[in-house]
C-alpha cells in the first residue's frame, strides 16, 4: 500500500484503498516524515504534506480533547481526514483512525463514554461510534441518502441528520428515452453555486437514538427546496438543540430562484418538535426585523438565551457581523458587539455561567479574542501577532484554534481572563517546520493620498540582508474585504514567497475589516478609488527603502485581488515587471450578468450597467477591460473552470486580450477547481507556475 506522506508522518491508505486492521499498531501508520527541506528553505512539496488541523472537540468532564487533521497525497492526488485524541494538557496525543476510512466530524455522546463520527467505511458517510481508544467501533446509521452532518439533542434520544433531498427532475426522468442526454433545462436563476450544479438540497431530519441505532428521520423543511444548512460554506453549527431537547434553532434562507440570487436574508427558526410549528425569530416585529445573514445560532447553558450572529442589510455579505443575543422568555434581541467592537465577529461561544460569551474577531491585522458580557462590556483576552480561528470552553479555560504568517494551525489553552497563560496543546507539523527557516514578519504604517493611515504586513526573505536588494511583490487582498490579518494559506503563503527571496508586502486597504465600519464600507461603488490609491501608496512607500529592488517589481492577487492585479495593469504607470491575476474579473459588465450570487454585484457594483445612480458611475468605468489599450506588462491568469461565482470565461477574455495586444501572458486553467484549488497536484502546479513566471519576469 502507498504510504500518504505527511507532516512528521506516513500515513498508509487513502480513502478508496483496502483497509487497515483497526488493531495495527499506531507506530505501523505513523513514522517519521519522508519530506526533507533543501536548504532550509519552504516548499510546495513541504506545504502540502503539512497536516491541517480542523474541529476540537472537548469530552464532558474537560479530561480529553478530540480533533481532527487533514493530510494530503500529492502521488494520489486526494485528501484523507483523520482523528486524533490527547488528554486536555497535551499529553498521550494519539491518532483514532488506523483504517483507509476517511472520518470526521467527532462528538462527544453518552457522557463521554463514546465518540460519534462520520465514516465512510461502510461505503457511504454514516455515523459511527467508538470509545475514546478506538475501540469498538459501530455504525449507527444506515441512511440510504448519506449523511452530510449529524448533532445529537441534549438527551440524546434524537438526532439531526443532514441529508441532500433531490430538488430538480432530471433530463433523463423526464425524457427516459434519452437516458444518454447530458443537457440541462434551467427554468430559473440559483442554477449553480459556487462550485455545483444545484439538483439537491440539504435538509435537516429528525431520527431517532436508542443508544444502538439511529432510525427514521422527518424532515423539518418538507415540501421545499430550501438550504439547511446554508450553501457554500454551512454545517451543523447552523442547527441547534434547546436544552429541553424539545426545538432546534436553525439558520434558512427560504427563497428560491430569482428571490435567492438577489438576497442574504437568512433568518434563524426555532422549530417545536413536538407540533411541527416554526417561527420566524428575525422577524418577530418591525422593531427587531432583520434583513441581512443571521446564522450560526446557540443556547446558552442555562437555556435563558439564544445568541447568533447577525448581519443588518440585505445583499450586503461583508455587513458587520454582530453578536445577537435573544431573552428567550421575553423575546427581547440585543446586538451586544455591535457598538464596543467596530468589526465582526467571526466564531464566538458562551461562557458557562451564561452571562457572557468569548469570541474572535479582527481588529488591526489580527484576529483576538474577546469577551463581552450582555450588557455590552468589552474585555480583549489575547495579543500579539496571530490570528485565533476558533474558541471554545475547557472547562474554566479557552481552547482554540490559532496560527500566523508564519506557523499553521495549532491548538491552544487558554485562561478565560485577560493576558493569561497561554499553553500551545499540539505542534503538528513541527518535524517539517524544523527543518524550515522562516522570514521575519513585521508591521509598517504609511499614509494615503488622503491622509489616512494604511497597515502593511511585510514578510522577508530568510537571511534577510539589509544591504541587498531584493525583488518585491505587492499582495492584493481578495474579498473584497477579506482581512490581511496573520493567516496561513497553503497557496497564498507568504513564507513561500519570502523563501523564494522575494520581500512581500500586503496592505489593509480600503475596503478590509479590522479597522472600523466606515473603513471597511469605503470600497463598495469605488473598486478603482481610493482602495487602488492605497495599494499605490504603501508599495511607493516602502520602494523608499533602499534594499527595495524598484526595478523588479510584482504585483499579484486573487479574487478582488486578481481584479486589482488587471485593473493596475492598465495604471501602474510601469510600476511593475509582471502581474498574477487568479481568479479575478476582467469585464465588469459581464461580471454582473455571469455570477450567481446577484447581491453581490448588486451591492458592490450598485446594480446592472444600464442603471444610472452613484456607485454603477464609479464601477462599470472602472472594469480593467476598458484600459487594456495601456496594457505593457507580461501578465499570468489563473482560473478553475468550476468557478461559478467569477467565471473562468473572466481569465479567459483577458488572457486574449493581452495576447491580441501582444503583452507576453499566460493562462493557467484548471478544469476540475472551483474558485480555490484543493487538489494536491494542482496545487503544486500551481506554485510551480506562479515562481516560474516570477522569476521569468522579475528577478
């Protein structure tokens, strides 16, 4: 069998291989790792056999952590998911999964005696069970749809099972006589979504658990076509049991077609098991009426309260994310972040005694976290250069999940007060990281056109000699306002660029959260303003320096950032020695009739070309197509075919473009990735590609 290289490991198997015996030594699955680092320096091979940390989950008495990791097969081209268990100190870390399966998802279920999962052993994603060992391990559903995600009631005599309910009559069940058709009638806008043909819907069903078994299921949104859990990025944390284990709150955008393409508005339900009855708690009365992305809700542990996070404005998808907290006696909602912390909220939980709730957010380049009580009372907890990912309780600690420009992901233990002890639980890819020098990271303030001030994150390359002179790229932030925080990124990684000796630097333009609301808004209805204006500056800025190569130049992005990188090449005013565009688009105008998620160019572009009002006069002037005439720098175009929010038609057009203008450019398109690429040896093409055409064109 193959052995799956990983970070300070070989894992045998993959998901469509023979299986291991659950009895195999740990030590036969685990060895030492096959990636050696030349040079000390980061590479794309060393990057993809990292592992990458996922969901934590804490046993009821807070003794045992359970988590999962994902590793990657760059020779087989797959991922296999796996879990892992260590005692809440860190210590006795050891891997559960010792079969081929792919398991996910852990829980823990009978007062900590068991552990429910996702498995695909049996064929198809059910749920399982083990002991906390991996011993003893049972199916305990056999649903003939699969189960997508699973949440077990507070009593655990039921169980919500995510399940895809068909949504669209076939070609070939409505013409069986063309079985062999591959056309698609569409009759209605939501056709696809980011990634997938919609002809299913996931549905929440309520089965029931004996403690053996998990059997039947009704499904609490029957009869319709909705998403429950919400597509692209929804799981079971959009559901939630009361603590009676008598309603399940959950997170709906009941709209379909047109309706669904043009809006945000998801509302959170409570569902009464008992009677079947839904209410509607974002829209209660005018007063608490909420028309924006209400998702991810939660019962406090005293059942007095449910919390949840709460957009205002409908179509508006990077509106400030706030903490809603409702009195579930009095109905009474309050947005309790939503005045002391001027950013999102990003993952949040509550605290035992219910009177308040610790989350994450971004402010300034890093996301902290905090706590707030319900009145309002804003406590940061952590500092320093991170970004802290997810939170939750250990007991009277935090455990969460955190990383930076310079480390993966990792978990941690927390105290649960401001500048406590922090204790790092795992270091998953320190057998790899070892091996690897890494560049300095540090912070630079400039100013706009405007007088504003801009932050920068500047990474240097290992060995970092001042008196040199060093290539430098300009890292346009996608989103649009996706924080340029402490991330670690297994394709837009810093470090790899750094290690290929080239200084990076990445701003917080306009437009980017973490620096207050009206910063964040200042991008929408003015793509080619001042957001343009404050990438120009700080790479201005920093060319100051004297050990900045002004005469070898890059600038790249994708997303907006890929946008921003077509939209340059047409103002740079020879600037740059090359640009990288991923993802981005081209033609603005084609833009808005081509995607699918209609809120957002409705938002941010103002509307279709042919309405006239303040934004549309800013946006549509400024689609780079219209300045390919001033196009004089070599450009590479990167783009999935499965990309149904920005089209890879986008790449396309500009690639033409270039070439018929005769600029030198290159497209690289991947027919079977989506607006990412996941895929190992994708992924490595695309690194491959990305430094080739760098160092082709500026060093």
């Amino acid at each position: 069998m193959a052995a799956i290289a990983i970070s300070g490991a070989a894992i045998t198997g993959c998901s469509d291989a023979p299986s291991v015996s659950t009895q195999t030594d740990a030590a036969e699955i685990i060895g030492k790792s096959s990636i050696k680092v030349e040079n000390g320096r980061l590479t794309p091979e060393a990057l993809w056999a990292m592992g990458r940390i996922g969901a934590v989950s804490v046993s009821p008495d807070a003794s045992k952590v359970v988590y999962g990791v994902s590793y990657y097969s760059v020779p087989q081209n797959k991922s296999h998911h796996t879990l892992h268990i260590m005692q809440a100190d860190g210590s006795n870390q050891t891997l559960l999964t010792q079969t081929a399966s792919n398991e996910s998802g852990a829980v823990w279920i009978k007062n900590g005696t068991k552990i429910a999962y996702l498995s695909n052993a049996s064929g198809s994603s059910q749920v399982w069970e083990m002991n906390p060992d991996g011993t003893e391990r049972k199916q305990l559903s056999n649903s003939e749809k699969g189960v997508d995600g699973f949440l077990f009631s507070p009593d655990e005599k039921s169980v919500i099972l995510i399940q895809q309910v068909p949504i669209k009559e076939s070609t070939a069940e409505k013409y069986p006589d063309l079985p062999l058709s591959q056309g698609v009638i569409i009759d209605d806008l939501m056709y696809k979504h980011w990634d997938e043909w919609l002809t299913t819907a996931p549905h929440p069903f309520i089965a029931q658990f004996d403690g053996n078994t998990i059997s039947g299921g009704k499904d609490i949104l029957e009869g319709t076509k909705y998403d429950c859990p919400n597509r692209p990025f929804g799981g079971v944390e959009q559901l939630a049991w009361s603590n009676d284990s008598k309603k399940i709150a959950y997170a709906c955008v009941k709209k379909m077609g047109v309706e669904y393409t043009k809006s945000t508005d998801t509302d959170i339900y409570l569902y009464n098991t008992e009677d079947g009855s839904s209410v509607n708690l974002c829209k209660m009365s005018e007063a608490t009426s909420n028309y924006g992305y209400d998702t991810a809700p939660t019962f406090s542990p005293d059942g007095t309260h449910l919390a949840w996070l709460s957009m205002k404005r409908d179509g508006y998808e990077s509106d400030q994310n706030r903490l809603c907290v409702m009195n579930i006696a009095t109905g009474e909602q309050s947005y309790i972040s939503e005045k002391p912390f001027d950013s999102s909220v990003d993952s949040y939980c509550w605290a035992p005694d219910s009177k308040s709730l610790y989350f994450t957010g971004v402010w300034h380049g890093a996301s902290m976290i905090y706590n707030i009580d319900l009145a309002s009372n804003l406590t940061k907890i952590t500092s320093g250069n991170y970004d802290y990912t997810s939170v939750s309780m250990l007991g009277d600690k935090l455990i969460a999940t955190r990383q930076s420009i310079s480390e993966p992901t990792d978990i941690y233990t927390l105290e649960a007060k401001a500048e406590g002890k922090i204790t790092q639980l795992t270091a998953e890819n320190k057998e790899i990281l070892d091996q690897i020098e890494r560049g300095k990271v540090e912070a630079r303030w400039c100013k706009s056109v405007d007088g504003k001030q801009i932050l920068s994150w500047v990474i240097y390359p290992p060995k970092f000699d001042p008196n040199k002179k060093y290539p430098t790229l300009l890292f346009c932030q996608g989103g649009p306002q996706s924080p340029v925080s402490q991330f670690w990124s297994y394709r837009w990684n810093f470090q790899i660029m750094a290690a290929n000796d080239y200084i990076v630097i990445a701003p917080n333009r306009r437009g980017l959260p973490g620096f207050g609301m009206e910063w964040n808004e200042a991008i929408s209805g003015d793509y080619g303003g001042l957001c343009m204006q404050d990438l120009f500056a700080a790479i201005d800025d920093f060319a100051k320096e004297p050990y900045v190569d002004n005469d070898r130049l890059g600038c790249v992005g994708a997303s907006f950032g890929g946008y921003t990188a077509m939209w340059m090449a047409g103002h740079h005013e020879k600037r740059f020695k090359a640009f990288i565009a991923h993802d981005g688009f081209f033609n603005m105008e084609q833009q808005y009739y081509e995607t699918e998620e209609s809120w957002f160019t409705n938002w941010d572009l103002g509307g279709a070309p042919y309405e006239k009002n303040e934004k549309t006069k800013n946006s549509y002037p400024n689609s780079p197509h219209r300045f390919v005439e001033k196009w004089d720098t070599p450009i590479l175009l990167i783009h999935g075919d499965r990309d149904y929010r920005i089209l890879s038609s986008q790449s396309m057009a500009a690639f033409n473009a270039a070439k018929l203008r005769g600029v030198p450019a290159q497209l690289l398109l991947f027919p079977d990735e989506n607006h990412w690429v996941l895929k190992p040896q994708n992924g490595i093409l695309w690194q491959r590609t990305f430094f080739a055409w760098l160092d082709k064109w500026v060093k």
